[in-house]
C-alpha cells in the first residue's frame, strides 16, 4: 500500500512540474551551495553565521491526563502543547539559534580543496539535551579533483527532503511540518531502556524529553560522492545526484553499530539565471536512506539491544519565479518512528510499554506524510506572504494508534534588506486518533483525551546573517 501511495504522489508531482515546463525558473541546489566553492574565487577562510531569535505562544488546554496530575486528573500537559526544546511553558522568547562559522578554500594552495565548519550555540534540540554549550553541526572537507564525482568527507548535511537539506536561515517559515519534524529530524535512541513520561502539569518539574541525546539535524558523519552537470540543447538544465555513507547517528562522532547509512539523491533543475540560494527556478526531486538503529526496547532488568530497519524516501517539486513560489513534497517512513519527545521507548501504549511488537511500537511503525506551500513576494514592496498546509500519518500500521496530523499555516515576512527579516506565522492545528472515540469519553478515547484541547499557536521570528 505504501509504495502505491509513493508511486501516485511521485507521478502527481511529476505531472504538475510538466504543466508549467514553459516557466523561465530554478530553485536553489544545495548540494553545491553547501559542499563547494567556487574554484579560484573562493576566499582561505570566510567567516559568516547567522542569528534567530523568536517568541512563541500555544493556545491549548489541559489535557485531562492520568489521575494524580494534579487534583482530579486535571491541568495536564503534553508535548505538543508546549514549547520546545524545554517543554515547561506555553510561551517563551527565545534564541534558537546562534551559529558562527568558516568556510573556504586552500587557494592558491589548492583551488579544488575546500572546508566547511559551523559551531551552533542557540537553545535547540540540538543543545538542550545534555545542556551543551555549543555543539559542531558541520565540519567536512570537498575535494574536487575528480570530474563528474565530488568527493565529501566529515560532518555535513546528508542528502535528502528539501526542508532538511535547505540552509535553516533562508526557510521561509518558522516551525519545520510535521512529517520533516517528526519523521526526518531524528532523534536517537537512549543506549538502555527508559520509560514513556506521562502528561505533566504546569509548572512543572519533569522534563517531558526522555532522550538523552540531541536531534539528528538531517546531519551524518561519513563520505559523499557528488556532482552537478550542465546538458541540454541550450545547456540549461542542470542534473544533480549524490550517494553517501553514513554511520547513521547523527551529529554524534561515533557510531552505535557496524551497520551503515545510505543515502541516495537525484535532482533536476531548469536554470535561467540568478545565483545563491534564493535563484528563481524549477526543481524536481527523489531521495531515499536507508539504515539501521540499535536500541534497547524491553522493560526489564537485563540490556536487550536489537536492531531495527529504518528506511525513508520522498519526491518533491519547487517552482521558484517572482513573485510566486509554490513547493510540495511527498515523504514515507518505515521503522524507528518517533512518537514523542516523552516516549524513548517509541511506544504509545502505557498497556504494552516495554513489549515492542509490530502491533504498537515505533521501532516496527510505518508513516507517511506531504505538504503544499506557496508564497507571493508583493511587487515594489519588502513584504512576502506565505500559506502552507502539511499532514502527517503516523503509525499508519497499526490497528489502533494511528495518528493523524494536520496543520494550515499562515505567514508573512518583512525583509529589511537581503540578510535581515522578520516572519510571524499563526499555526491552526488538527490532531486525532482515528481508532478511538473523541469528546468526552473517559478511557475509550485513548490517546484522544491528551489531544483534546489541541489548539493554535503563533510564532515570530527575526532572522539576521552575517
């Protein structure tokens, strides 16, 4: 079933590209951007970086929650009701992120070797867990002495969905879909055991992350081979692939097993000009990984490490010609399905925790998701709107505790100038466990009594590169 829905979502995609091949456009290709530069030109060591700063407010209620929350069972909290990374309030400014870096070439050295290294120091899912101080997000080395066949080596950006291999300060919205957050941004298993959080309330002195180690970032420590190629009667399209191996674990130097992450690209793009990673344009996407976790998932006194499949792949179109922009993306998932910061087992159920079977783990899970967006940059002004719509399914498989997630997001930037701005987004969010009742229910809504309430949410943030 799910490589039909892929095949129908890929052929769709395919199929709205074509109608507007007549179109002058061209998205920005980010392999180049991030792994090259350009030979001759580029600078020994160029610094830049760039700064986030963002309040949030969530609108939701209480959940009812377990009894013993707080008198009556009442005035509980989950996860998706807060705001991240720390999960204890429904407001909070904050600057999510701070990162500084260099990049360049050994020229005249070498013009066909270059580096890249960023240092991230905002408060995110990549610091918070662990409270780091500053944590390495890239540190790889490029060396382009072989035509057609790049090679990368080190910390980077593996290839993959568009909302995770783009830089994060030109996205044109503040929080990621649901499906690239809860799919794609990885979070990795604690080395032994530990049990789901319940709901809280507020304040509250529980952390509602169980894990111990930080998001993946769509980040990998391994070699990528890789390349872009200009054909064509008029030599304006340009081809891209890339093939990469991984450990498979993130922003963490080490690895957990002897087992290896692929990761496989291909791209296509029709150029007429423009240059960085705002070019307007027409991209067509395909992307898939595949690799293996180890993680202890059984509730018992001795260490039970076993290894679970992970697999993802999505397809994608970008169409990029002032003043409109329209993107969409579809993407699956099969194994290591993340069901909440408060559940390091990737269990939803409190009846089978500890016991992971096909039936209502994580580890087997099966998910799929897709967004559509658009933006119009309005003529002669700095003002930019934006509307995006994502949905996500997860635990597509199971009987039960299938989750479906939607989201309508809309926004509006102002661009001071070309490297400052301001975004505001209002989320309007619909979530629901299909396999339960809804309203009022007791027991028999499930995971439906913690959504209820679920509510909107509004975010502003001010982005500054330097």
């Amino acid at each position: 079933m799910g490589n039909k829905v892929f095949k129908q979502a890929a052929l769709a995609i395919v199929c709205t590209g074509g109608l507007m091949l007549g179109a002058t456009a061209q998205a920005a290709n980010w392999l180049m951007l991030q792994g090259t530069e350009p030979a001759g030109a580029a600078e020994r060591a160029k610094l830049w970086g760039f700064v986030q700063v963002q309040y949030q407010k969530d609108f939701s209620d209480a959940n009812p929650g377990p009894a013993g929350c707080a008198p009556g069972g009442s005035n509980c909290y989950v996860p998706p009701k807060l705001i991240g990374p720390n999960l204890d309030s429904q407001s909070a400014f904050n600057v999510n992120r701070a990162r500084i870096g260099v990049r360049g070439s050994n020229f005249p050295l070498d013009s066909n070797t270059n580096y890249f290294l960023l240092l991230e120091m905002g408060n995110n899912g990549i610091t918070a867990p662990g409270d780091s101080f500053v944590k390495a997000t890239d540190a790889s080395v490029t060396f382009s002495h072989i035509p057609g066949a790049r090679v990368r080596a080190g910390l980077f950006k593996y290839p993959g969905a568009e909302e995770g291999l783009q830089a994060i300060h030109v996205f044109d919205y503040i929080n990621f879909t649901k499906v690239t957050n809860e799919m794609l941004l990885e979070r990795f298993p604690n080395k032994a055991y530990t049990a789901d959080i319940p709901a809280q309330p507020l304040p509250t002195t529980t952390s509602l992350n169980g894990f111990e180690n930080g998001v993946g970032a769509f980040r990998d420590v391994g070699i990528q081979v890789f390349d872009n190629f200009m054909v064509g009667p008029n030599m304006d399209w340009e081809l891209s692939y890339a093939l990469m191996v991984g450990n498979g674990n993130g922003l963490n130097f080490s690895d957990t097993n002897n087992n290896k992450d692929l990761y496989l690209y291909a791209s296509a793009e029709k150029v007429f000009g423009g240059a960085g990673p705002r070019r307007e344009g027409m991209k067509f996407w395909a992307w898939h990984q595949d690799g293996k976790r180890t993680a202890d998932l059984t509730n018992d006194s001795t260490a039970n490490p076993v290894e679970y499949d992970r697999e993802r792949s999505g397809v994608g179109f970008k169409y990029l010609k002032k003043p409109y922009r329209f993107t969409a993306e579809y993407m699956t998932g099969e194994g290591m399905i993340f069901v909440g910061p408060n559940n390091p087992d990737f269990d939803f159920t409190n009846a089978n925790q500890g016991v992971p079977t096909a039936a209502n783990s994580g580890a087997y899970g099966e998910a799929d998701g897709w967004y559509i967006e658009g933006g119009w940059y309005i003529p002669n002004t700095k003002w930019e709107i934006d509307a995006r719509y994502d949905f996500y399914n997860r635990l597509k498989n199971t009987s039960r505790f299938e989750f479906e997630r939607t989201r309508w997001t809309l926004g509006t930037q102002y661009h001071f100038n070309k490297k400052t701005r301001v975004a505001i987004n209002y989320e309007i969010n619909d979530d629901e466990a299909p396999g339960f009742a809804s309203g009022t229910c007791g027991a028999a809504c499930g995971p439906n009594n913690n959504l209820d309430g679920f509510d909107n949410r509004i975010a502003v943030q001010v982005t500054a590169i330097y």
